[in-house]
C-alpha cells in the first residue's frame, strides 16, 4: 500500500511533464483530461493512504528502499498519518475542481498553465507527505517557484508581475530563514529525518534549539501569511488567476499553518516542552494580531478579491491561535477548520472569479447593483460569508468549537472572543459587499479615493456551456461546505491530531521500526455551545454588515465616518505596496518572533 | 514608510536579528568539528553499498534522490515561468523575421570575439559533457555538467548573433527535450518502484567501483538531470536572447 | 577554534536583508536576495566542514581517510539550484516591470496599495 504515497507525487509530476512536451501538438480536450485524471488519481491515492492509516497506523515509504540501520537514517520517507493524508488528498481535491474550472484557461499558452498547476499540486502533497525536514524545504521551495510563475500567469496584466515579484521575494525571504534552521538543528544532531532529530534532540533545550525552531517557524509562518509577514497574500491574490486563488487561500496558506504544527509536534515538542507556555504564548500572539489586522483590511476593502484574501489572512490568524494552544483538540479543530474554511474560501473565490468573467472587474462600487442579474450567485457568496462567521452547518462551526475548547482549557476565554469577533467581521466584509453589489445599498464611496482601474478579463465572458462549467465547481464547494458541517468528524480529527502530536510513537515507528498503531477512537465532542456560537458568530456578521451598509442614516454618521478614516490610516499605511516596506517587516517580524521565544523559553 | 524611515527600522530589527541569531550560532559545535552521524556513515558506506566513490553523488542521486528530483522540478517549473512572463506579449513573433533596432550588428563584432567564441563553444561541449557524464567517479555530475554545457547557446550568441542561436537551438525542440530530462527522473523512479518495491531504489548490477558502467541507476538519473538542465538553460539564454530583438522604448508604457 | 566564524554567515544574510529593504533598484534587490541565500550556503558548508579532512570523493584516497560530510554539499548543491532559478525568474519579472512602468524603483511601484 505505501507505493501509493511516493505515486500520489509522480503521476501528477509526470502529467506536467507531459503537458508541457505535448503542449504545442495534442488536442487541448486530451491535455484537459489527462490533467483532470492525473490529479484525480492523486486526491484518491492521498485518500486511499489517509484511511489506511486510520485503519492500520501510519503508512511509511523509504525512498530508495533505505530503511533506517541502528536507528540512523539514510534516506528519506514519506510519513502518512490521517492527517498529513487527509490534508494532501484535500490539496489534490481543490486542484480537481480547479482544473475543471479553469478549462478555459490553457486554451492558449502552450500547456505552460497546467504543466505549473500540476507542478505545483506535486509539491503541496509531498509537502504534506514528507517526514524529511530538508526534502519539505525542498517542496516548499518546488510549491513557491511554481505558484510565483502561476501568479505572474497574466503578465500582460500590468500589475500581475509586480504581485508576483513582491510574492516571490518575501516568500524566498522566508525559505532562507527555514533553511538556516534547518541547517543548525542538523549541525546539533546530524540527521534530517524529523523523527531522528527528535530523537537526537531529546527533552533539552538551549539557544541553539530554540533559535532553530524560531528561524524554522518564522519561515513558515511567511507562507501562512501571519501578520506582519502577510503583506505578500493581498497583492498575489488580487493578480492570480481564479483557479489559483483557490488553491492559494484554500490550502497553500495552510500548508505554511500545517509545518508549523508538524515542527512543533514531530520535532521540538520533546525540547520545547517544558517551554510550552511561552512556546504558547507568542504563537497565540502572533495568530491574535493577524486576526485581527486580516479582519479590519478585509472590512475595509471594494476589491473583491483583496477582500477574500484579507479574509484568508484572518482566518489563517485564527488557526495560528488554535494550533498555538498546543493542544491536540484544538490542534484537531484546526485541521475541521481547513477543510471547513478551504470549501467556504474556495466557493467564494469562484464565485469572483465568475464576476470577473462577466463584468471585467471586481470592484464592488463598479458592480453597484450588477448582482441582480446573477441573483443565485448572490445567495451563493452571501452563504460563504455566513460560512466564514462560522454560523452552523458551515463545516467551519465545528472546527471553531474544538478551538475554543482547547482555549478555555488554557483559560484564554478572552481568544473566544477575539476570533468570534474576527470570523464575524470576515463575514460581514463579504456580506456588505454582496448588499452593494445586489440592491445597491450603502453610502456612496467617497470622491477623492482612487477608482482602480479596470481589470483585465482572464477569459473571454463566458456564456452558456462555459458559464455552466464555471458555475458547477462553485456551486459544488459551497454545498460540500455546508454538507462537511453534517459529518461527524470532530471526534475523529480529536484522535487523529492526538496521533500526529504524539512524538514518541512516530520515532517507534519511523525509527525503530515498531508497529504502526491504528487511530483510537476520539473523545465524544458535543457541539451545542459550538450551535450556539455560530449562531452568535452569524447574528454579528449580518449586524456589522448592517452598519457599514446603513450607517449613514444614523445621525452620528459624519463622526462615525471621521473617525473609522482616521484609524484605518495607520493599517492602511503599513500596506504600502512597496516591497522593500514588506522586506523590512519580515526582518523585524523574525527577530521580534526569535527574541520573543529567547526569552519566554529561558 | 519613507526611505529613511524604513532605513532605520531596517537597520534596528537586522541588528536585533543578528542578535538572535548569533544567540543560537554561539552553541553550534566548533567550527572544524563535524559531529555527524548521517554524512560519516554515509562516507562510510556509500563506497559499499553503491560501489560508488563519489559519496556527495550518492546522496544526490540515490539516498536522498527525491530531494534532487523535487530540485529538477523547481528548475522545470522556473524556466516554464520564466517563457510565460517573457514570451506574452510577443507570442508567435519569434520565428518571423524581427526588426533589429537596438541591435549590435554582426559588423561590430570583432573578429577575436568571434573566433575565440567558435573555438570556445567545442571547448565548452567538451568540458561539460565530461563533467556531466562522470558524477559517480569525480565531482560532477548532470546539473554541474550541464549548466557549463549550455553555455554554448551563449557562446553562439555572442560570437555568431541572435539568428544562428535561434537556428540551432529553436525553443520549439528544446522546450519538449527539457520537459522529456524531467520527465525520464520520475519515470526511472516509477520503474524502480515496480522493479524493487521502492521509488529510486536501485535494480541494476552495481558493477565494479571505478568503472564508467557502474553504481546501478546513478548514471540514468544523471542522464536524465543533465539533459533537462541543459536544455532548460538553453531555453533561458533563448528566452533572453529574444528581449534584445525589442526596442525598449517601443514597449514601455509609463503609467502616471 | 570557536563559534566565532559562525558570524560570518549571520553577517551575510543580515546585510542581505538590509540590502533588500534600502534597495532602490529592482535587479539590485534580487542580487541582495542571492546574497541573503549565499549565507545559507556558507553556514552549511561550514558545519560539515572538519579540519583536515579531504572531500568525500573516494577514487584516489582511501575510503578510511577522514573525509567531510557529503551530506551538506549535496545539500548546498540544491539550495544553489533553487537560487539559481529563483534568481533567473525574478530577473524576468523585473525585466517585464520595466517593460510596463518605465521605471525599478520599488518606491514608484506602488499600486497595489491597500
């Protein structure tokens, strides 16, 4: 069964290949379809080698057949626990539907769109897959060149190069700072293998440990777009293709949450351990302040893309929070919460991607009542955005629950709040939007802002077939989201985020060779709070949509407006658009982060 | 942030940085000490296992083979992007005649450029087709190799011009013979994996240590790189070449 | 011998990210990215390193003469492949900037701003 894992990479890597050598000759129909297989076959195998891992235990496969002799590794492995298969088979869904979606779009270039897709779907799920610290900086670094290209995809957009250029430089700012921590955790214990140096390291930690884990995380947290590294997401959202963004904001995002888990749990929880209060403290920090600040641009902005990917910056703050409890029923929570979110994020974004298509832009004042025309696309994103405020049966509301479990058993109920409020917020940005763009609704922008320009159509505007062929996948993920919330998943994810934090029986297994141990079955998880929370969560969205759209009948208004105008200046100012700006917050964003962990670890 | 604003906070959190950073480095065993035990036992037994004298090959190419093949990758998905966002705007352009304006014509080259040029590209193949070909006996192998191989596009480029370099090394051939080197490592390690029941694992004679057909799969793997690295920097050289055929004025638009 | 050569790399990739961050120029700014990734391969090559040792090719030494790690140089040899790469694509992206904007000064590219 474990030859599934190393396949799940090499037929989409081979499909790419292919695309791109048959690009100039072979019918696009054929292309599409052997695109449309070969990442179809890759979401089962990760689905195939998740449940076989529930079953039996974690499916390992040695590259080059090399097993580890007398407890040190020669090789490298893939290490399928139901997480890490579950997360790579969710990577290789939404890259199914992004093919279907973007049918339209390797028309006319070559293949080149589907060679890096696929490429880049290889490199998210042996990302999850792998257990080797430097062979995951390698798919790090494979899943950034090939999502810089993607994004600069529609260079004769003006401003795609630039996203991408601003993208590619803080990202690979970020690859730098994980291999330098790479580098000095194997200078300590001499191995790559995540379980072996968990083993070398033992229960001890000094600066070097440390340090290694705040360079190591920091990197990740790049590519997770925690605040103050996020400042590359809005403007690569705003420039990629649709089908991108999906991918992007439903999963690449998480990928960066999920190494941060994996760092902690299979590497440095046994150093870092008796620290964990402090580990705790500035990972919870870091996760509030992206909340918060994703949530306030998101409100902010008419750009409806930006909107969704400030959203994201939220949401990805939010998570950060979860897994920063260090506890395994918040950390499963996190993990409801990416499929949950992936979905809701993943419908939305298509949905703008259908305005895109029709209206050739996504401003919302440009398509001031536009929406009636497409009235089932408005409820479509109004859902999602009651699904981002976590209102039940979104999948969401269920991840939130299990986060704010683990949240009052680390007594921070004051993070209860904090992230109902965001998550509201997030939700009420989306649905302002939608009250704008479907029954014109709200004070007029004002005069003196700048009117961005009108977007370059990504394809042609799509009619009939085409349209339908757009429709299907938006449709589908959002119903998929609201069906998630009635799967009973939240017991399950309990036990398997227990599994994926439980150290000592991943190096038995990888190390030593011991048993695999099939998931136990979780805690009972009741979720009449969680009903009630999302409940909550929904109400506020609709009220703090409600104020942006209604407020100017309020005779406080002209106060209200000064002064929400002041305060957003000073967010505003820090999103300058300026890459050597967002260069100079990641350098004092790391050494805040290190120096933070240096000093509550002592 | 105004430049000497970000100035200063630059220079404040990159002090703050080194801190931290050296807070960590001043724990790293001394320099000149290698504690190991990963690169010792592979020094150890790479000449063993694998017959090959070439320890660093081995790890390239067989223990830690995926890593090289997700590096194959990155360079594949580079130079993909690379066409992309250079070739856009002048799609189909390439093969008609092209305006030469901005050019240095074949008149100001002088004639040692050129011969040292022509002389330089054989040197050139000479030197990188050995290098590429013999990674499991000496340092080297197909992406070392390769990339001085390639230098010969650029060799052509500048002692012969843009159109021999265009007739010579047409993007239409090497772009499917790069995808083809890409393709050929993850073909080898899906035989592999049906042959021997792991990806990359080695399923041919080893032969004997220090011979030209030996260590088993290394030299196919590195058959494979060579060519898709080759290739794929002829591609960038030709991607490049291609910018010099504009005017830079004729495409800039100036946006207020 | 001490920690103290370890510097050298911290140096490297600091100055690295202070050039990025005062750059005025785009190509200088990918170059100041290079810098930044050739610390990295200055600190791994440094800790594989061990006094006196020979490199790890075994075809004219003995395979019992004390050797480096080959490890870290198979390592160095993929990260300066990702640089090389990322370097290249970044010089296209900048290339076509300039083609757009007339201009690589990152000040004036503003925007996206938001």
């Amino acid at each position: 069964m474990s030859e599934l894992a190393p396949l799940a990479i090499a037929v989409p890597l081979i499909a790419s290949a292919a695309t791109a050598a048959l690009g100039a000759f072979a019918p696009r129909s054929l292309l599409a379809a052997l695109n449309v297989a070969a990442s179809a076959f890759a979401t089962a195998a990760c689905a195939v080698l998740a449940r076989d891992a529930a079953l039996h235990g974690s499916v390992i496969h040695w590259f080059g057949g090399w097993r580890p002799a007398h407890g040190v590794s020669l090789g490298i492995a893939f290490v399928v626990d139901p997480v890490s298969g579950a997360l790579a088979a969710f990577a290789g869904l939404l890259t199914t539907a992004a093919f279907a979606y973007a049918w339209t779009y390797y028309e006319k270039d070559d293949g080149a769109f589907a060679a890096l897709l696929q490429v880049f779907s290889a490199a998210l799920i042996g990302f999850f897959l792998t257990g080797d610290l430097f062979n995951m900086f390698v798919f790090f670094e494979l899943m950034s060149v090939s999502a810089y290209a993607l994004t600069g995809f529609r260079s004769e957009d003006s401003s795609a190069v630039q996203g991408a250029l601003s993208f590619a430089v803080v990202n690979s700012t970020g690859a730098f700072l994980v291999l330098t921590g790479v580098a000095i955790v194997y200078a300590r214990t001499g191995a790559l293998l995540m379980a072996q140096i968990a083993h070398s390291l033992g229960g001890a930690a000094d600066p070097l440990v440390v340090v290694a884990f705040a360079l190591i995380v920091a990197g990740f947290l790049v590519k997770a777009s925690a605040a103050p590294f996020h400042f590359w997401l809005s403007e690569a959202h705003a420039v990629a293709p649709t089908p991108l963004c999906v991918l992007f904001s439903g999963i690449m995002v998480q990928a960066g949450l999920y190494a941060v888990a994996r760092t902690y749990w299979s590497v440095f929880s046994g150093a870092l351990g008796p620290h964990g209060d402090g580990v705790r403290d500035v990972l919870v920090a870091f996760g509030v302040l992206t909340a918060i600040v994703g949530a306030v641009m998101s409100y902010a902005q008419r750009h409806v893309k930006r909107l969704l990917a400030f959203s994201t910056v939220s949401h990805s703050g939010l998570m950060l929070c979860g897994i920063g409890l260090l506890d395994p029923r918040a950390l499963g929570g996190v993990f409801v919460y990416v499929l949950g979110h992936g979905l809701v994020k993943g419908g939305l974004f298509m949905g703008s991607g259908i305005l895109l298509n029709r209206y050739q832009t996504v401003d919302v004042e440009a398509l001031r009542g536009k929406l009636r025309e497409l009235p089932w696309l408005a409820v479509v994103l109004a859902l999602g955005a009651l699904g981002l405020a976590g209102l039940p049966p979104f999948g969401t509301f269920v991840g939130a629950t299990l986060i704010d479990d683990g949240a009052s058993r680390a007594h921070l109920g004051w993070l209860t709040v904090i992230l109902l409020l965001t998550a509201a917020l997030t939700g009420a940005a989306v649905l302002n939007a939608v009250g704008r763009m479907t029954f014109g609704w709200g004070p007029p922008p004002d005069p003196r802002a700048v009117t961005p320009g009108r977007e370059n159509p990504e394809t042609e505007a799509a009619t009939g077939l085409r349209l339908v062929n757009m429709a299907i996948p938006t449709l589908a993920l959002i119903a998929l989201a609201i069906a998630f919330g009635f799967v009973p998943v939240a017991s399950t994810a309990v036990a398997a985020a227990g599994a994926f934090a439980d150290r000592t029986v991943q190096e038995a297994v990888v190390l030593a060779g011991g048993a695999p141990v099939p998931l136990p079955s979780g805690p009972a998880v009741p979720l009449g709070d969680g009903i009630l929370h999302g409940a909550i969560g929904g109400a506020l969205a609709l009220a703090l949509a409600a104020l942006g759209l209604f407020a100017d009948r309020l005779p406080i208004w002209p106060l209200l407006k000064r002064t929400y105008e002041t305060a957003m200046r000073i967010p505003h100012a820090w999103h300058s658009g300026i890459v050597t700006d967002y260069v100079t917050w990641l350098t004092a964003g790391a050494a805040a982060f290190g120096a933070a962990l240096l000093s509550l670890t002592r | 942030m105004s430049p000497r604003a970000r100035g200063v906070l630059a220079a404040i959190s990159g002090l703050a940085l080194l801190l931290v950073v050296l807070a960590g480095f001043a724990k790293l065993p001394d320099f000149g000490v290698y504690l190991g035990p990963y690169g010792t036992l592979v020094d150890e037994l790479a000449p063993i296992q694998r017959k090959i004298p070439n320890a660093i090959t081995a790890v390239n190419f067989d223990y830690r083979g995926l890593d090289t093949m997700g590096e194959e990758f990155i360079l594949f998905a580079a130079v993909a992007g690379l066409t992309l966002v250079l070739r856009k705007d002048r799609r189909d352009t390439t093969d008609a005649p092209l305006p030469s304006a901005g050019l240095r014509g074949r008149a100001d080259r002088s004639d040692a450029i050129r011969a040292f040029g022509l002389a330089g590209i054989a040197v050139t193949i000479a030197f990188g087709v050995y290098v590429a070909i013999h990674p499991h006996l000496t340092p080297g192998g197909g992406f070392q190799g390769g990339t001085i191989t390639s230098g010969f596009a650029a060799l052509i480029f500048l002692a012969l011009g843009y159109r021999p370099l265009k007739r010579y090394a047409p993007h239409q051939r090497t772009e499917p013979i790069e995808a083809i080197g890409a393709a050929g490592y993850v073909l080898v390690g899906v035989a592999t994996l049906a042959a021997a029941g792991a990806f990359l694992a080695n399923c041919l004679p080893l032969g004997a240590s220090g011979e030209f057909f030996s260590t088993g799969t290394i030299p196919v793997i590195n058959l494979c790189v060579a060519v898709e690295v080759v290739a794929g920097f002829v591609v960038v050289f030709g991607e490049f070449a291609d910018e010099t055929r504009f005017e830079v004025d004729d495409e800039a638009e100036v946006e207020p | 011998m001490s920690w103290l050569p370890y510097i050298v790399p911290a140096w490297i990739f600091v100055i690295g990210l202070y050039g990025m961050a005062t750059s005025r120029h785009l190509v200088h700014l990918i170059l100041c990215l290079s810098v930044t990734q050739s610390a990295t391969y200055v600190l791994i090559l440094m800790i594989g390193y061990r006094t006196g040792a020979t490199a790890p090719v075994f075809s004219d030494v003995l395979s019992t003469v004390r050797a480096t790690d080959p490890v870290v140089q198979a390592v160095t040899l993929t990260d300066i492949v990702v640089g090389a790469t990322v370097t290249a694509l970044l010089l296209a992206f900048a290339l076509r900037i300039y083609k757009t904007y007339g201009t690589v000064d990152p000040q004036d590219l503003r925007t996206m701003q938001g």
